[in-house]
DNA sequence: CAGTGAGCGAGCTTCCGCTTGACTT
C-alpha cells in the first residue's frame, strides 16, 4: 500500500516533486480543473439559493477514475494544487468527487519548487480555505450567469449562435472603439523644422550637429517665412548641457509581457507563443509559461548571477528581485525563465530556439547592472528669430544589461519615416557663443498619427492592466473573439499621402512635394461588422457588463468573500435581480438590431438606400420593403470584401446594383460580369471565369471578357492529363498541388513515385480502391 | 462556388479558468 498520494496539478510538476519526496510517495496529477457547471439547464439551481450543479468534465472520467483508484490505497492525500483561487477549488472539487476522509487529507500549498519548499509545505499542512472556495464559486457562477443569459438575447435579437461573456465581449468593445476612433480622426498637419550645421569632431574633422526647431509652424506661409528670416542669420550655440542618465532592465517575463514581446520581436501570435512555450515547458527548459508573477527563485538569481560574470565580468552584475504588484499574485510562481540559466540556447524546432533565447537573454538582463548615459543638450539660437534649434545626443557610457537585450515597444510612429528627427548619438564639441555654418535649414509637412489598431498581443496587454482575463485565458479569449467572427486579424496596403518640403541650401529657398506609404497595418484587429453591431447592442442593454470596470469591481467583492466578509450566494444575489430583470426586460422590449445605415436616396429612382445585417451577412439594400400588395421589393446586394457598414458610402452603394453587367454575346451566348463570393467573375454559357484583380467588373469589355472566356478554356484542357474510353467519369488531372485523380466526384492523391502521364486505367482504379478512408468527423464550426 | 434577403418551427448555439493531448490540414 502507497503511503501518499500527492495531486498536484500538471503533470510536468509532478514529476519535478516525486523526485524531490522520494520513497513513501506518489505525486501525480489532475490537469487541472476535474468538475464543472454542466452545460445543459443553466447548471445553477436559481430555486436553491444558485446552488452550482457540478458535473465531472467528460475529458477528465479517465483521469478522476485512475485518481479515485490512487487514492483509495493511500494511507494520506495531500492536495496540492495552487494556492490561488481557482487552486484551492481544484482541491475543494478533489475532495468531494473523490470522497476523501477528512482525517487523511491534507491541503498543502508550495511557495517555490525545491526540495525545502517541498519539505517545509509537507510539514505545514493546512484544511482547505473554505471562504476562498465560496469565491471561486461565486466567480464561476457569475460568469456562467453573464454568459448564458446574455448570449441568448444576441440569438434572438441579432443573429443565431453569437455569444457574450464579462471578457470577451469587452475586448471586443476595446476593438471597436478602438476603430471608431480611427474612423473620426481627423489628422492635423503642421511644418517641422530641421536644421542641419557643420562643427568639429574631436580630430578637428568636419562633423555635423542636427537639430530641430523647438517651434512647428501651422501653415506652410509661416514655414516659408522662417526659412526666408534663416537666408541672412547667424547661428549660434546658446547652451550646452550634459546629463548623466540611466536605463533599467525590464522585468522577468509573465505570460502577457512574454505575448507580446514574441509578438514584437518574433512576430508570434498569441496562441503560437503559447504552444511553443508549452513544447519548451514540456522538455524542462523553461518554466510554467502560464504566470503572473515576475518573482524568480535564488537558485534561478545565483545561476544567473553566475552566468553573466562568466560571460561579462562582475560589473554586469546586479541582482534584483521583483515582486508582482497586482493582489492575489502567485508568489508560488515564477516568472517564465530558464529552469537552467546555464543554457544560453537548447535544441528543437527553431520557433523554440528563438522563444528560449528570448527568455534567456530577458532574464538575464533582469539581474544586469543599469546602462548609464550621457545625454547632451545644445540649444542654438537664430539671430533674425525668437526661435532656438535644439539637438539632442546620448551616448551609452556603460551598456550594462543592453549588452544582452532590450525591450521593444508597441510604438509604432517612434522612429519617424526617415526625415530626420533632430536627434543623433553624439554630439561633436561645442561651446557657448561658437558660431555655426548652416548646411541647410529644410521645413517638413508632418501629420499627426491616429491611434494604432491593437495588435493581439497589446490587446492581452491592454485587458491585464484592466484586470481582465488571466494568464491561462488571455490567448483563448483572442481566440474565441476571432472564431466568433467579431474581429478580424488582417493586413492592410496603405495609402499614398504627399507632403511639402521647403529647402534653404546654398542661400537658395527651393519648394518640392513628396509622397510616402502612410496607415499600412500589419497583423493588427479589425472588428467586423457583426462585432460592431453586436458591440453596439450590448452597450446600448447591458451597460453595466460592458463597463470596463466591471471585472475590477467583482473582484473586490470575490475578494471579500475570499476574506470571509460576504456570503457568496448572497453577493450573486445582488447581482443577480437586477441583471436578470434587465435580460427580461431586453427579450420583451428591445428592437432586432440589424446595424441599419440609411446612406440617403437613388438619384435615379428616388428610392431609399441603405444598408444592414442581412441573413447571410452584410447587405446593401435598393428601396423598401412596404407590407401593401403588389408593392415593388426591395433590390438587395451584398456588400464586397473590404467595405462595412460603418464606413460605406452612398456612391459605393449604388455601385453594387450596377451588377450583374450584361456585356454582350458570344457564340450566341449571353455574357455577363458579376461578383460572388470569390471576387468578380464572367458567366458564360453557365461557365463562370474569374476577372482576377486587374479587371475591374464595373468597366470590363466584351473583348477582355472573350479573351479570358479563351484562356480559361486553354486552361482547362491543359488540365486533362488522361482521361479513358471506357470510364468516361474517371480521370487524372492537373490540380493546384500537382496531378490527382477524379471519380465520381472524389479525388484521389497519386503517390509521388509515380509519373501521372503513364497511368493505366488499372492502376488508377487499384489508386481508388487502396484510398484510406476519410477518417473522422468535419468539424462542425468553420472559421 | 458563382445564391440567397418570406415565414414557420425544431433543435441548436453560449460563459471563464484550470490543465493536456488527440485530432486534421
């Protein structure tokens, strides 16, 4: 008979700790979570006092099975599951589910994974927190609440199988307001000036100072009459001042801050960093990727230490510990770090070698000495202007922890477009009084930036500094919020935009207009049009979940019942009535929201334009619909990709009903140009063509229209590699991926040994027939 | 694949947080 039995919560921990307690024990693992509220019926008895009805998930039957089996033949159980909220319900759940006597179960908690943790946890055993149960279950409840009474107010007012939830839906709020901010923005414009000068580098070469003017000019008249006053002036250096300066190491990386540096420096997406950082964990060479804590263990600071005097020397050296601010942080955890900070690099997939460095040369830095700088600041005065040029040098005395690293930030209009932005590394010698040659004085039209779209990963920032979301859910969340089709991660060209220079060189003031890419994004979220209409509607109902403190403020209160100040059922209760009475309320009196645009009237018919959700998504609408018989119906259009709702235009609209385009005939047969899910497209003779990108369906001819009608033709038969007399429905043809065989309107895949032109008709057939199976179920949701 | 946009009604959808695989493309 095993003596002990140790639950732990993954499996990679039980296996670090069954190491460490040796005989007498056996750790194993419940993977988290093994009851939850069962889907069907709500799950929570509203009749008595919102009594959780609990099922075992069906993906743990095997694990709580084998469980009840281990525990059954222990002399103790100590349940050790984290010392957080969710943990200690975890416990609570083993407890129950595996009907545990009191006297031989033990609740114990780590603060760190060694030997004497472990030791000194196995020798401080606790009963299980009963208030900090009440408070996951009033957060459980609350969320189950929230969810499955809301999202079904969005099937019936707005669209069948949408959902709501106290995260999701306020990301998703993030999003669109984000992007209405966007949409308003005005950009402002205005001329900055830089001057570049000549001075002397320490060698008493020629070098060169450049600054900026500390004044921008509004209008192009005021930027031209600055550089006339600059034609005749004297430059000369009013002030010199040096500054030391220094820079700090960021902290060690949480799951967020991890997010989004994979994301800045890697271009990883959320749940890519996740996965990687999963493998990583896995093979032992980092440490749970799943935290909120920055705290690493003396081990991890003595290794690091260690490490970084043998690469760099003592003076790199400074050892930090940080401590994570927000309340109910898990000292117990780790920040993300190395388990061996002897490793600067390990094997595997290169994604994994690139996260692992990241996290190395970050904790690493963490425990690095400061950079000092030197910051010089010259100010130069213009004798015919009230206006000063200033230009700005750093020099790095002492690079310390930049040696290995260096935060990114989200920043994207920081380091300009390349014209100059008055500051340089460092600044050639100067004094008070020297007077300067100007090289050139050179006005530039700048506009001021919208806001930047979120990115995935500054979006999971965004949401943790609102309290919102943990670090198991921040990667599921962007998920969900996508597969729901409320947001879309996209890329998208920008546009030109041309700008004034004015330029003083040589005595001479000479004009010019340039053009530059402006607004183009990369990987950024876009809400959709159903996002938005379904933001629209939540705000306009259910303000209070929508509020972005929301969150804030039940956690207060979970809080409270944590310490034993609230009754948990009694909390929800609160919640509840009022929540409940306003989801009645929305069923009974609020309108189906279908995003509707009036965009205006067709000059041509008179007739209303506008446009809505429409049952297959985002349609443009010709007139309307009138409940009188023989009334015209309304003409409908689909909106095409890239244009939505909010943004349309009354032209753009009318544009949609110019199609279908009757182009003309050939051979006797009609030809028309429309678009369809696919883009535009020509139909002839019940063939459908693509138009491609360069043909646009509102102007295309007749003879462009023939010309690919024949091309395509051509194509086709170049697809044919064999077809056989005898079973007319079977044939081998040219695909996208290489050759493939069809029949019966299945394909088949030709082994890549085989030359496709010398098949027979038996060969194809045996091909056929040795076909595995279609194994499994289609999933049901597409994205 | 190249459309749809009327209405009825059955049966379904949905949350957040803990954890890993087991699946297919």
């Amino acid at each position: 008979m095993q003596e002990n039995l140790v639950i732990v919560e993954s499996p990679a921990k039980a296996k670090t700790i069954e190491n460490f307690l040796g005989k007498g024990y056996t750790v194993t693992s419940c993977m988290g979570h093994i009851r939850d509220l069962q889907k069907k019926d709500f799950g929570i008895d509203l009749e008595k006092k919102y009594q959780p009805k609990y099922v075992i998930s069906p993906d743990k039957k095997k694990i709580v099975a084998e469980l009840k089996k281990l525990a059954k033949g222990a002399q103790t159980v100590w349940l050790a599951s984290d010392e957080d909220r969710e943990g200690e319900a975890i416990a609570w759940h083993l407890k129950e589910v595996l009907k545990l006597d009191p006297e031989r179960t033990k609740r114990i908690v780590f603060h760190e994974i060694t030997k004497e943790a472990i030791q000194r946890a196995i020798e401080n055993p606790r009963t299980i927190d009963e208030n900090l149960v009440n408070a996951q279950q009033a957060r459980r409840v609350l969320d189950r609440i929230v969810g499955f009474q809301v999202s079904p107010v969005l099937w019936k007012k707005v669209k069948p199988a949408l959902s709501a939830g106290r995260v999701q839906s306020v990301a998703v709020r993030l999003i669109v307001e984000r992007e209405r901010e966007i949409i308003n923005f005005k950009s402002e414009t205005w001329y900055r000036v830089n001057g570049i000068f000549l001075a002397k580098d320490e060698n008493g070469n020629p070098a060169e100072l450049k600054a900026e003017l500390s004044k921008r000019f509004p209008t192009k008249e005021e930027a031209y009459a600055f550089l006339e006053k600059c034609q005749s002036a004297e430059f000369t250096i009013a002030n010199v001042t040096k500054k030391p300066a220094k820079r700090s190491p960021a902290q060690p990386f949480t799951t967020s801050t991890l997010q989004q540096e994979a994301s800045r420096k890697l271009s990883f997406s959320v749940s890519q960093t996740m996965a990687v950082a999963q493998r990583l964990y896995e093979a032992g060479k980092i440490t749970y990727m799943r935290t909120d804590s920055v705290n690493l263990s003396n081990l991890a600071i003595n290794t690091a230490k260690q490490k970084i005097t043998e690469l760099h020397g003592e003076e790199y050296v400074k050892v930090r510990r940080y401590h994570t601010k927000s309340k109910g942080a898990q000292e117990a955890h780790e920040a993300i770090r190395p388990t061996y900070m002897e490793n600067e690099t390990v094997g595997g997939s290169a994604q994994e070698q690139r996260l692992y460095e990241l996290i190395w040369k970050r904790t690493m830095a963490s425990q690095m000495a400061d950079a000092k700088l030197e910051r010089t600041n010259v100010t130069i005065s213009v004798s015919t202007a009230p206006e000063v040029f200033t230009a700005t040098g750093e020099v790095i005395v002492f690079d310390g922890f930049l040696k290995v690293y260096m935060e990114s930030t989200d920043d994207e209009n920081g380091h300009g477009h390349g014209h100059g932005n008055g500051g340089q590394d460092i600044i050639p010698p100067l004094k008070a009084n020297d007077v300067l040659s100007m090289s050139s004085v050179v006005a530039t039209q700048r506009f001021s930036q919208r806001p930047p779209r979120f990115t995935e990963a500054s979006l999971v920032k965004k949401l943790e500094e609102l309290g919102i979301g943990r670090p198991s859910t921040y990667a599921p969340t962007i998920t969900t919020i996508q597969n729901r089709n409320y947001v879309e991660k996209e890329d998208r060209p920008g546009v030109e935009r041309k700008f004034d220079i004015i330029t003083l060189k040589n005595g001479n003031i000479s004009e010019a207009t340039n053009t530059e890419i402006t607004g183009a994004e990369k990987s950024k979220l876009f809400p959709t049009d159903i996002g938005m209409v379904v933001n629209d509607f939540l705000v306009e109902n259910f303000e209070q979940i929508m509020d972005f403190n929301f969150t804030a403020n039940v956690e207060k209160e979970f809080d409270d019942i944590a310490e034993g100040q609230k009754v948990w059922n009694e909390m929800i209760d609160k919640f509840y009535k009022p929540f409940h009475g306003q989801v009645e309320d929305v069923l009974k009196n609020s309108e189906r929201s279908k995003g509707e645009r009036i965009l205006g009237t067709d000059p041509k018919t008179g007739k209303q334009v506008s446009v809505k959700i429409g049952r297959f998504g985002p349609v443009a609408q010709l007139g309307e619909a009138s409940t009188e018989e023989d009334s015209e119906k309304p003409q409908f259009a689909s909106l095409r990709t890239g244009q939505h709702l909010e943004t349309i235009t009354l032209e753009e609209t009318l544009d949609l009903f110019k199609l279908p385009r009757d182009l003309g005939e050939y051979e006797n047969k009609k030809v028309t140009v429309s678009i369809g899910r696919f883009g535009p497209y020509i139909r002839h003779d019940n063939k459908f063509v693509s138009l491609g990108k360069e043909n646009d369906p509102f102007t295309v001819e007749l003879d462009k229209a023939v010309e690919l009608i024949e091309a395509k033709r051509e194509k086709d038969r170049k697809a044919v590699i064999k077809v056989f007399d005898e079973e007319p429905e079977l044939r081998v043809l040219n695909g996208r991926w290489g050759p493939y065989i069809s029949f019966q309107k299945k394909n088949y895949k030709i082994p890549k040994k085989v030359n496709a032109e010398e098949l027979t008709l038996e060969d194809c057939r045996k091909i056929i027939e040795e076909a595995p199976e279609p194994k499994g179920r289609r999933t049901r949701k597409k994205k």
